[in-house]
C-alpha cells in the first residue's frame, strides 16, 4: 500500500514537471524533478531541462545515466547526438559577440513541445511559436497520465477491498457473540478485536479444582464452539498468595486453562489441540475480589481468511 502511494506521488510529481516544462517555468520543472527518485522518464526530462537552458554537459550526463538504466533507450541517444552536434558546431564557428551568442543560444536550444515534452531543436533559427495542443491530444499523448490513473484506481481498490474486509471482520465478530449469548452466568463482552466470554462466579474453588456450576457451562460452551469457526484462547487466571510470585502468571493459572480446555473439547467432540492455552498476569483478573478470580476466560477471535 505505501509503495503504490509513493509511486503515485512520484508519477504525479512527473507529471507536474512535465507540465511546468511545457509552460516554460524550467525552476519548477527542476525543482519537481528533484524530489522525485531519479528513473528514466525523470532523467530523461530533466536533460531537456538543462539542455533548454543551455546546460549542455548536464544534460549529456542525465541522458548518460538513462542509458545505464536503459541502453537501448532512443531518446536519449538521439538527445546526446543532439548535443554532440550543438557542441561541435559551436566550436567550428568562430566567437561572435555577447549580442550574437544570445542569439545563437536561443536559436540553438528552441524547442518543440510534443505530449507535453521538451525537445530539443538543433536549428541554428528559431522556429516559430508551436501551435496550441488541444488538451484532449495532449494527455493521449502523455502516456504518464495513463500510469497515474491506472495507479488512483489500484489504490482505490486497495482501499475499498481493505473497508469491505474490515466490515465482514466486524461482522464475524458480531455473529460470535450473538451465537454464545444468552448462557446464564457468562457474560459475553465483544471487544475491538475479540469477543471475550467471562464467569460471572468463580470456576475454580482452589487449585485447579473446577465448580459443580462451571461445568455445564463450559461444555455447553464448547458445544456451541463446534462449528463455529473461531481460534479459541483459553486465559487462566489466579490470585496473588503471600508469599507467592505477583506478576507474570503462575503454574495454578495454565493448569485452570488445561482443565477448562478438558471440558471445552468434551462439550464440543473438538480435540485439545484446538485451543490456545495461556496464563494471565495475578494483576489482570476481571473482577476485583479473589473468589470470583479463581478463573478462566475465553477469547474467541475469527481466523484469517474467515472474514473474507
């Protein structure tokens, strides 16, 4: 997404070289053509910038670089014969005076202006104003501007693709939780990313010693898990013991996890490998007294390529 931008920007950029070239404004041109990465078709341009102005060792140099991009490429060559020619005649005349040399110059370096391209003109008179192009011929011509629409529309559908795929996420999410809805005792909390199902009682009673309640919930649970198509998380949490460790999970916490996940998978006919198992930190429990934080919670979430 961000190459195709900057390509757009660096067409665009070129776009609008091409265009103050054609308006005579060769300080825009160069500067424009400065802040793009120099390629064939910017190089290109700006050896005409410079041969326009007169810069005849610079252009040659510019259209010595698109060669080493591109050797075969046939305007550069004929825009280095060009020179090649200016420069030889140039030294075959004899010196004229300062009147005379502006003259010569601006005869030397007239242009045409064919889809928005300076060209250069060896012709020792100055050639008279090109006709207008019609504003339809130019850009046919300019084969720039076919780029730069073809890359608004790659970008346009990468943008509309990425806003349908965000919304068929949301709504994935949104059938999650509607489908684990209404199990007396879990609340069901849809979150950005997830959809998260809570206990509202405590699970565990000590240990890994799992509540006469909590056990139809989680099979149930896993019941509706079955064909639902989600990557299941099951987070153990525990409280912090005096004496104990206080941050960082602990060995209480993954053996909640394993045992809900036992009654998960029986609930479901799913096979332990179908869920994720993890500890929370003692200080991440979703209540704030103990008895209701010896527990597990279970995030569900829609697997790449599910919402698609």
């Amino acid at each position: 997404m961000t190459e195709l931008r900057s390509a757009l920007h660096d067409q665009l950029t070129l776009s609008r070289a091409h265009a103050a070239a054609y308006a005579g404004d060769l300080d825009l041109a160069m500067s424009l053509l400065g802040s793009i990465p120099p390629t064939v078709a910017s190089l290109d341009l700006k050896a005409r910038v410079h041969a326009q102005r007169g810069e005849f060792s610079t252009a040659d140099s510019c259209w010595i670089q698109v060669l080493s991009m591109e050797s075969s490429d046939p305007d550069a060559k004929a825009g280095r014969e060009a020179i090649a020619r200016i420069i030889a005649g140039g030294r075959a005349r004899p010196l004229v005076n300062a009147a005379q040399a502006a003259v010569v110059a601006a005869a030397v370096v007239a242009t045409a202006v064919v889809g928005g391209v300076v060209w250069l003109s060896s012709s020792d008179r100055a050639p008279a104003a090109a006709a207008p192009i019609p504003p339809q011929a130019h850009q046919d011509s300019n084969p720039l501007q076919a780029q730069v629409d073809e890359l608004r529309q790659r970008l346009s559908a990468v943008d509309s693709e990425r806003t349908a795929a965000a919304a068929r996420h949301q709504q994935a999410l949104d059938t999650l939780a509607a489908r684990f809805a209404g199990i007396p005792g879990v609340r069901v909390e849809r979150r950005a990313d997830d959809v998260r199902l809570v206990f509202e009682a405590g699970v565990f009673w000590t240990e890994a010693e799992i509540t006469t309640a909590a056990r139809p919930l989680l099979t149930e649970i896993g019941a509706r898990l079955a064909d639902a198509h989600a990557s299941v998380t099951i987070v153990g949490h525990a409280v912090a013991v005096a004496g104990g460790r206080t941050s960082g999970g602990s060995t209480v916490a993954l053996a909640r996890a394993q045992v809900a996940a036992g009654y998960l998978a029986t609930g479901g006919k799913l096979p332990l490998t179908a869920f994720k198992l993890a500890t929370a930190d003692q200080s991440e429990g979703p209540f704030p007294d103990a008895p209701r934080n010896r527990t597990v919670t279970i995030l569900l979430s829609v697997p790449a390529g599910e919402s698609k």
